[in-house]
C-alpha cells in the first residue's frame, strides 16, 4: 500500500508542476496585435493636417494664405469618386478594404440592364401598349 501511495504522491506532484496557472485565453488573445487591424501608418489629426507636422513649415501656401482642407468630410460622397453630383446609391466610407474602394470608387461601369438573366421585355408592370 505504501509504495503505490508514494506512486500517486509522485504522479499528482507530476501533474502539479507541468500544469502551472498561466493567463487566462481571453487575455492572452487580447494581447495579440493582428496585422489588419495594426497597419502601422500614424494617423494624422485635423490640426496636424491644417496646420502641418510639427517643425514643418507647410503652413502657408505659394499666395501666402493658410492651406486649409476638408477632404476629411468627403468619405461617402460623390466628391471623392467618379460618380456623377447627387449620387444616390451606396458609396462606402470604408478606404481599408480594396474591394469596397474599388466598388464605391465607381471607377468601373456596370453591365447594361440587358445582361441580366431575369431582364425580360414582356409583360412590364403597368404597360398597356403596343405589344408587336
């Protein structure tokens, strides 16, 4: 009885010192920097934009006036793409993700009416025309 009591002594003493209390999943998870998310470029305030970096002289403009922008206010509007003035559909503030840039730049024209697979020229809603 002794030697199989000092046999479980040395296992669970064993066990004891392989499984050490470390940081919990959630924590050491969180700790995680994720390329995506940190791209490492410094992002510049308003100020710093307005009134230049600091040590730059990028303040004043070839006329001698303040530069001043407010490109900032442009993400979702017609101004920062090629769509036409008073654009009414989706244009996306997101500038991360190309494929939502590419699509909300309106750079690439879409297909004509025609292309699609359910476009039919028969029975319009509401026609009551000619109907060769």
């Amino acid at each position: 009885f002794s030697s199989s009591l000092s046999t479980l002594h040395e296992l669970v003493q064993h066990d004891v010192d392989q499984k050490r209390a470390g940081d919990p999943e959630w924590l050491s998870a969180s700790k995680k920097v994720y390329p995506r998310v940190a791209n490492g470029t410094m992002v510049r305030s308003s100020h710093q934009m307005d009134m230049g970096m600091p040590g730059s002289r990028g303040v004043l403009c070839e006329t001698g006036a303040m530069l001043s922008t407010t490109k900032d206010l442009f993400g979702g509007t017609s101004k920062n793409t090629h769509h036409i003035p008073g654009y009414g559909g989706h244009i996306p503030t997101n500038t991360q993700n190309p494929d939502v840039v590419r699509h909300g730049f309106g750079g690439t024209q879409r297909g004509k009416h025609c292309d699609l697979r359910l476009y039919h020229q028969h029975n319009i809603p509401g026609y009551t025309g000619h109907k060769p």
